[in-house]
C-alpha cells in the first residue's frame, strides 16, 4: 500500500522531468548560435534578401559618403557593443550600442574621403566587440578619377661578401591602383653576367603610396669581381620600374692592384734604364 502511494504521487512528477530532459538539449542548441551580429545595414531590401558582408562605398576626393551598422542581439538580455573605426576616414554615431533583447540597432557611420586622395580602392574596417566575442566588418573605399599605375625601385645596395652577400631594396607604388609587382634581380661583373634570378621575397601587394622594403641573400656572390646589380619590378599591367647599384666586394682589391702594377711598371721602367746604362758603359 505504501508503495502504491509513493507511486501515485510521483506518477505526474515523472512527465515533467522527461519533458524538461527532452526541452534542455533544443534550449542549448538555441543558445550555442552567435551572441549577437554586425554588418552592414540591409536598408529597406525584404528580410529575405542576401545581406551585404562588407561594407563598398564610392565617391571623389573631398566627398562624404554615409551608410549604417546594423547590429542584431537574438538572445534574451540587453547586450552593449563597443564599437571602433580604422584606417582613420570612418566616424561612427556612436563608440557604444545598447541593444534589447531580440531586437537590433543601426548605428550610422560616415566616410570623409580626405582631398587629393589618389583614386583608386582604399580598406579600412568597422569592428565590433562585446562579451568575448569580436566582428571585424571591411570597409572598401573606392576613389573615382583617373587611375595610374606607376612604380619605383629605390634604394638598391649590397651588402657583405661571399656567402654572406645580401642585396637589399625598396619597392614603392607611386600610382593610384593596386600592384603586385614582379621583382627580378640581375647581377653583371667584368667578365660577363653572374646572376639572373626573380626575387624570392616579392611583394604580395602594394597599395597606392605603399611600400616594401626587401631583402635577398646572395650567397654565390663573387669575391674578385666589379659588379653591377640591379632589380627590376613590372606589374601586370606591364608598369616597370628598374634602379641599380655598384658592388665591390673587396673595395681595397683594385687599388692595391693598382698601386702593385703602377710599382711594377715602374720597378720595369727603372730596370730598363739601368741595362741601357750598363751597354752604354761597356768598352
């Protein structure tokens, strides 16, 4: 009898906790979504539309473009987004968003494209952060006008000797659209060529007024030699910029074989005299 009433009062505490083991799992999965979203605002497009993953906008030097974040909290407490800009150009509303649970904000931002600004594409990135978590948004800039592509090759030297020769160079794009130039490297002494070979540390990408500075180890590099060393970069586009430099591995070499043949010459001339001397003097 005591066993049928323990039974009768736990007969309806049993649904309960099967129900509750059953619902646990589909609450976690609804919580292992993310925390909450950023991106670019979806404007008036039906909520069915595809949504914009970075943030394109267009316009002149001197222009003011504008364009809003729209951050999404799906969960079911406020949460506060703190909110920054780089590449210097952006201004957000706002450094910090509240938003309510299950709802959004958008937060408007401009872009003052600075005057004289070289067209061309110009990156920079909205980023969000807030509860362990950190969104970064691109910005892509891009700048109308005349585009020009144009390169320089600065700064070549060598330095070292034998195989511990590097040659060393600067890369810079000069022109108003992206590069990545390929960079070749030719090396030419008294008897002829001794090195033709394309660089092994090229740059990925330039962008406008950027520039790399590289090195390249040489280790074949002549010891008895007068070289002549040059490093050419050409884009894609067939823009080419070229500079060159002196190497003498051994600086002291020519001058002390100098100073030895003029000693020699010399020592030659001085002999001479003497014989001549000496037939003259003969009875």
């Amino acid at each position: 009898m005591p066993y049928r009433t323990a039974a009768a009062l736990l007969l309806p505490v049993v649904p309960a906790v099967v129900l509750s083991a059953l619902l646990a799992p589909a609450a976690a999965r609804a919580d292992a979504g993310p925390l909450w979203t950023a991106a670019p605002s979806a404007g008036d497009r039906p909520a069915a539309a595809p949504g914009r993953g970075a943030f394109y906008l267009e316009g002149t030097a001197g222009a003011v473009l504008a364009d809003r974040l729209s951050v999404v909290n799906p969960g079911d407490r406020p949460r506060t987004i703190e909110l920054h800009a780089t590449g210097g150009w952006i201004a957000l509303a706002t450094g910090r968003v509240g938003v309510p649970a299950r709802t959004r904000a958008e937060v408007p931002l401009t872009v003052t494209v600075p005057a004289g600004t070289p067209p061309g594409d110009h990156a920079a990135a909205v980023v969000a952060g807030g509860e362990g978590r950190v969104v970064r948004v691109p910005v892509t800039v891009r700048v109308r006008g005349p585009v020009l592509s144009a390169l320089s090759v600065e700064h070549v030297r060598v330095g070292g000797t034998g195989r511990g020769a590097v040659i060393a160079y600067e890369v810079v794009n000069r022109g108003s659209t992206v590069l990545a130039p390929k960079v070749a490297i030719r090396a030419e002494g008294l008897f002829g060529e001794v090195l033709r070979r394309p660089a092994a540390r090229a740059p990925a990408s330039l962008a406008p007024g950027a520039s790399a500075r590289l090195s390249e180890e040489w280790p074949g590099a002549p010891r008895l030699d007068r070289l002549r060393v040059s490093v050419t970069a050409t884009a894609a586009d067939g823009t080419y910029a070229a500079a060159s430099a002196a190497y003498v591995p051994l600086p002291w070499l020519w001058p002390s074989l100098a100073a030895a043949g003029a000693v020699a010459a010399a020592a030659a001339v001085l002999g001479a005299v003497r014989r001549a001397g000496r037939r003259r003097a003969r009875p």
